[in-house]
C-alpha cells in the first residue's frame, strides 16, 4: 500500500507502508491494505505510519482530509511535521 502525506507546501512522507493509523474527525481510524475506498474529514493530532512489522513513524498533523482508492492513501493536511 502506498501513503503519501501532501501540505500545501510539498510532500512530507511517501512510500509503501503496510498500514496507517489516522485521526478522523469523529475518532481515530486504521486504513491497512485492500481497504475500501474512502474520504473522510481528519483533524490535527497524531498520525502513525505502520512501515514494517518493526518500525513506525508519527507525524503530528493539522486538519485535512484522506482518500483511499486502490492501495494509494493520500493524506492532504495544511501541516505534518515527523515526530519521535
């Protein structure tokens, strides 16, 4: 599955990943491959990026929104930065 993070000032994350965990506006969610296609509305906090079985990443994001469609995840916030 591929995920890409886009802001209005460029791409901050993109690769293939085997999930992603993301703050929807009524509550979190996880998108993981083969999912059904999807908008929905996000807002800020804390995003995680399953890469591996062993390894995540977190962004801290603002509000935006996702779509998945066919494996590709586009993540579109007005702000991510990568978090520890």
């Amino acid at each position: 599955m591929n995920v890409q993070i886009l802001t209005p000032t460029g791409k901050t994350y993109s690769g293939e990943v085997m999930g992603i965990q993301l703050p929807g506006i009524t509550g979190s969610f996880e998108v993981l491959k083969n999912h059904a296609p999807l908008v929905s509305a996000l807002k800020a906090g804390k995003l995680k990026i399953l890469v591996d079985k062993t390894r995540n990443e977190f962004y801290q994001i603002e509000e935006g929104f996702v779509e998945v469609l066919n494996n590709q995840v586009t993540v579109m916030v007005e702000g991510a930065k990568a978090v520890e």
